[in-house]
C-alpha cells in the first residue's frame, strides 16, 4: 500500500509526543484535579479571568487555544487541500452530519433527558448548534486522522457556522417547540459578527500563523528540515496547550461544578450519549463509504465535537453569567474532553482491527 500523508502523520505525532500521548488520559485527569482544586481554593478566580477577555472571549482560553491548535496546522500541507475537496462524499457527508444530524439529536436528547429543565436544556441546544471549529483538530490528529481533511471540513465549518448559527438557534430554539408544542420557546439574539469574531480568534489566527510557518520554513530550508526537524520541536506545545485550556475550563467552574455536582451529571448524561452517537454513527457511515481510516477518523471526530467557546459566549452574553445555559455550555468540553480522548483510543483501535483489511485493498 502506498503510505499517505496521514500515516506518516500518525507515526509522527506518536514519535514526538510519545511520553504525553501513552499516558494522556492520566494527564487529563491531573489538569482536571487541578483545575478543581484551583477553582476550590481561590473562589474569586473565576471572576479574575472572566474579567481578562476582550468582546466576551476568555483571553486565557484563547490562549491556550492558540497553543494547541498552531503545531496542528503547521503540520498541515497546504499545497495538497485540492484533494481533500475533490472528496465530495466526505465534504457533503460532513455537512449533512454536522448542520443537519448533529442540531436535530442534541435537540431530542435535550428534549429527552431535560424536559423539566428549560435552562439546562437551552444550554444544551446551543451547545449541539456550535460545530466544532478549533478543538476538534487536537483530537483528529492524535488518532491519525487526515490533517488537510481537517483542515479543509474546519474552515467550511466556520464558513457555515457564520451564516447559519442564528438561523437554526431560531429555529430549534423558537420555531420547533412551538410546532411541537412544546411551549413557545426561547429567543436568542446573536449577530453574525459576533460568530465571526470567534471564528477568527479561534480558526483564523492560528490558520494564518500555521500557513505562514510553512510556507516561510518550506521557502528558507526545505521541506525535509521543516518536517524532519521543525515540527518535532513546536509538536509537544500542542498538548501543553490542550492540557493548559483544560485546568483553565474546570479552575473557570470547579466552585460550580463542585457545588452542583447532581446539575452538572444531569447534563451529562445526554452529552454523552450525543458523542457516543455522533461519533460511532459518523464513523460507520466513514467506513460503509469506504472513505479509509484517515478520512473516515476525520469524519467522525468534526462531527462529534462542538464550538464550546462559541456556546459558552452566547450563553453568558444571552443569559448571564450565573445561568442554568451558561451552567450547560461550560459543561459541554468538561464532558467533550475526556470523552474524545476516549474516542481517539477507541478510533486507533479501530484502525488496527477494523480498516487493516480494507486499507490494504
């Protein structure tokens, strides 16, 4: 079999992140803890770094952010995007699972488990119509998904996310519970370039600066220095980011989440079953495709995970602060988090057991 750019991907990122990728799931574990611990202990902590952000947007989540999602998309080979959007099978499944499947399961599981609880079930809704735009990236590449796939689903994602965010929060939010008739619903008042805005700090700033490091070491050293001796060096910060947002996350609601601990598992439950759905159900439809495993872990990983930044803005800047949606939104990556990292284990897994025979075709 020919070896893609995704494989060597793949064993790059397990050659350089070695010692953090074999013991993840413990390192996650810790931030969270400590992120708890942190929030615990210092109570007006939550105030102190809601208080650094600028037009709603938490400065250190930014932050962490950049650092995590930079090394991802400077391993991206730009030159070579033409063929990820030839993929039409994979663009318009994407679409479909993202703006059409995605909103309409995390509404009736919102429906479902939070019935008698409005705030929560709000939140929740925001949560399922926020599509993944920065995270998502972190998780596609420590399964050995296909980076330009990503990339390319990413942006479209953002494209989308712009032009149909309010419309469809009108529509799930408003219009359907009252042809439900399930009361006349809730209004959310959201402007495109308040999206735009996030879809910038979160997508674009990090894009850009990941275009240009290769483009510049490509241009001043070759492409063998850039990959052989670049990346391996700026690879680790990815994690150090994801692990840094993490403790930010929970030391943001560790007083909440331990004060509320029954609210906080309420809203879990059907978290989890949305990402157990979207990702096994995204992922089959990758493999009856016959998509191959780095396209098809690409696939499902932007369909399962969310926009949480996005969400927990609108919640906050819609509802307050103190919210039970606001409560909702922060709850989405504390659970999306160890849930995907999960899926990456699971999606390796699969590689070996389920696509050696038909990647080998």
């Amino acid at each position: 079999m020919t070896e893609t750019t995704s494989d060597v991907g793949g064993r790059d990122v397990a050659h350089q992140l070695s010692a953090l990728n074999r013991f993840l799931p413990l390192w996650i574990g810790l931030a969270m803890a400590a992120g708890l611990l942190l929030g615990a202990a210092a109570p007006g902590l939550n105030e102190v770094l809601d208080a650094v952000s600028i037009g709603g947007i938490s400065l250190p989540i930014a932050l962490g952010l950049l650092l995590m999602m930079y090394p991802v998309l400077a391993k991206v080979r730009y030159g070579e995007l033409d063929r990820v959007t030839g993929d039409r099978r994979m663009l318009l499944s994407s679409l479909v699972l993202n703006w059409v499947v995605g909103p309409a399961l995390m509404f009736t599981l919102a429906w479902v488990f939070l019935a008698d609880q409005p705030e929560y079930r709000t939140g929740l809704i925001i949560v399922g119509l926020a599509r993944c735009i920065a995270m998502v990236l972190i998780w596609n590449d420590l399964a050995c998904g296909d980076r330009e796939a990503a990339a390319v689903l990413v942006a479209i994602n953002s494209l989308f996310q712009i032009v149909a965010f309010s419309v469809l929060a009108w529509f799930y939010l408003e219009l359907l519970p009252q042809w439900l008739g399930l009361g006349s619903g809730e209004q959310l008042a959201v402007s495109a370039w308040d999206i735009a805005v996030s879809v910038l700090v979160f997508l674009g700033i990090p894009l850009l600066l990941g275009y240009l490091t290769r483009r510049v070491g490509e241009a001043r050293r070759g492409r063998a220095w850039y990959e052989e001796t670049f990346l391996p060096k700026i690879g680790p910060l990815a994690l150090y980011g994801l692990l840094f947002t993490v403790v930010v996350l929970f030391a943001l609601q560790g007083e909440t989440i331990l004060g509320e601990p029954w609210d906080v598992l309420l809203i879990a439950v059907p978290l989890l079953v949305y990402f157990a759905v979207m990702w096994v159900g995204s992922f089959a439809l990758g493999w009856r495709l016959g998509l191959g495993y780095p396209r098809t872990a690409t696939l499902a990983f932007t369909a399962a995970g969310n926009n949480f930044e996005l969400a927990i803005a609108v919640s906050i800047a819609t509802f307050g602060i103190a919210s039970g949606e606001a409560l909702a939104g922060t709850v989405g990556p504390l659970i999306e988090v160890p849930a995907l990292v999960g899926l990456v284990y699971v999606s390796l897994w699969a590689r070996r057991r389920v696509f050696a025979t038909q990647d080998a075709s």
